[in-house]
C-alpha cells in the first residue's frame, strides 16, 4: 500500500511505501545552470534522490560528495574529466571524489547519494 506524504519531497517510510506525485518544482542547486527536483531527502536513512536537469553550457568547479554519488543518465550528456555519458549510462563515486561536470548541451539524470555503510563499520 502506498502512502502519500504530502508536500514535495519524501522521507523514507518507517513501513509500507511512499509516493511523490507529480514531484515537485525545480530548484536552483547552488551552481549556476544546474537544476534540481527533490524526491527523498532523508538524513536520518543517510539518503538524497534528485532528478537533476543542467542547461546547455552549464559547468561546475571540481568539487566532491561526503557521500556515494550515482548517476543514471536520461537525457542529453555531460562530461568529466574520465569521459561523456549520454542516455543509459551510469556513473558511481566514491566518497570524495573529486570530479567537475560539463553540460555542452543540457542533460537529465537521476542522481542518488547515499552514506557509505563502510565509513560506519
């Protein structure tokens, strides 16, 4: 069964599922052209998932994650410095990676971070 929250971004549920409907408005992320939805922020399960949108010619400075950064690839491409990604790919970080991102012209991901379990044990 599913459970609405309400609002525009989820937790993870204690039990049970929940779902976002429709999402919620773009936000600005911080860095110039980059464009973020929320959809679970969640710092108790040590977990963010963003659809996050970049304009055509938008970059970043190198920087990196406290966290494992995944990226699943929707639309148009970026780069780094190891490579392009365009539509089916995937890309994983590690905890302070550092990379920069370039978008010659604009791309939708699915970006997860998470905590790394490891950094725990």
């Amino acid at each position: 069964m599913f459970e609405a929250l309400g609002g525009d971004v989820l937790t993870v549920p204690a039990t049970g599922s929940a779902v976002l409907r429709a999402g919620g408005d773009w936000r600005p992320s911080g860095t110039p052209g980059f464009w973020v939805k929320p959809l679970v922020e969640d710092a108790e399960a040590g977990v963010r998932t963003w659809l996050m949108k970049s304009d055509p010619g938008a970059s970043s400075t190198l920087h990196s994650h406290d966290e494992i950064e995944q990226i699943f690839v929707m639309e148009g491409t970026f780069s780094d410095a190891e490579g392009s990604y365009g539509p089916g790919d995937f890309i994983v970080r590690a905890v302070g990676a550092q990379h920069l991102t370039s978008c010659t012209d604009g791309s939708l991901s699915l970006v997860i971070y998470s905590s790394d379990a490891r950094s725990r044990a």
